[in-house]
C-alpha cells in the first residue's frame, strides 16, 4: 500500500484485527515493515532451513555446508544428521562410480570406489561427471561409445554423442563431488 499523503510504502500484512499493519514498509520489493519481514524470516528458517557451515565436518562425508532446522543440523552435501554416529566397526560406505574426466582434447572412462585417491594419480584437466556403477557399467559406457575410443584405451575423443551423456549425467550439478558425497551419505545413512 502506498499512502501518497505521507509518500511512502506502507505494510500489507493484517495486524491481530484484521486490518493491514500501515508501519513504514523496509526497503524491499515487497510492502513488508521490518517486524513482518523478520517474521518471514523466522518462518522460513523453522520450514525450509538455513544454510550456513556447520559446527564440524559431516561424519559420513566431510562436508563443511549444512542446513540447520530447529530440530538440528543435516549436511547439505549428504543429508547426514549430525550428531548421528556411524557404525566404527563397519568399514567407510563404499560406493563405485563410473568417472568422466578430461585432459587436453580426450576424454577418459574409468572406474573407481575411491574416486579422490584415482584421481589424485591421473592427469587431467576437469572432472566433467560420475555416474554411480562398477566395472560393469563402466565397459558397457566403452563399448557404446567405441567408436570415439582412441586405440584400447580408457580415453575417448569428444564426439557429440559421448558429451551429450555426460551433459545428461551432470545436469542439474555444479561439483561432481557433491553427488559423489550425497551418494556416499546415503550409502551410510543405508547401513545405519
């Protein structure tokens, strides 16, 4: 509402009688004072949470980003409850990925269960994605793809066809690892 006597915005949102509020609106695009817009706020952090850096890192996947609800804490990455304990006498979640890395003007398919560790010991420019599979998987990408497989190797020329799965595999996904981290959080989450 704008009051053109007094020449500014005034808030919309009812008081306890019905009636709008009339407080000076805040600087904002909508018509809210400032006790409503932190009210909002309070709203919205109780429902849909507030990102910030949690207190440590996440036990099932060592993230530093969480949301936090008034219930607690959850990873952002993996969706852990901090504050849950996985189980020490089990091993780390183990899950295979199919990865996609570049180097130069090749593309190279391989598979891994500890992605960070193989990847520390190949060259390459860019993760451009990981797909969730074993060796499986992994040979079957090789023999659809054959056709842009440089000799018998692991490493593959970037056809058209080959970048659009691996446009389709990233969708939606800024890091790689991130997904890699939410997968091995629910693995853990899983198991209990």
């Amino acid at each position: 509402m704008y009051d053109s006597a007094r020449g500014d915005r005034q808030c919309v949102l009812p008081n306890g009688d019905g009636r709008p509020c009339g407080r000076p609106a805040a600087d904002s695009p909508f018509p809210l004072c400032p006790a409503h817009v932190a009210a909002v706020l309070e709203w919205a952090d109780t429902e849909l949470g507030r990102t910030d850096i949690m207190p440590g890192p996440c036990l099932a996947c060592g993230a530093r980003i969480g949301v936090t609800y008034p219930s607690g804490w959850v990873c952002a990455a993996c969706e852990w409850r901090v504050g849950d304990v996985p189980d020490g006498d089990l091993p780390p979640p183990r899950v295979d990925v199919v990865y996609y890395i570049r180097f130069q003007n090749r593309i190279k398919i391989g598979t891994t269960a500890n992605p960070r560790q193989r990847l520390a010991r190949l060259w390459h420019d860019e993760v451009l994605a990981f797909e969730q599979g074993d060796r499986l998987v992994e040979h079957r990408r090789h023999e659809q793809f054959a056709h842009c497989r440089l000799n018998r190797s692991e490493w593959f020329e970037p056809a058209p066809v080959l970048e659009e799965h691996i446009r389709s595999l990233a969708a939606g996904v800024d890091d790689p690892w991130a997904r890699y981290a939410r997968w091995v959080g629910q693995v853990a989450a899983l198991r209990g």
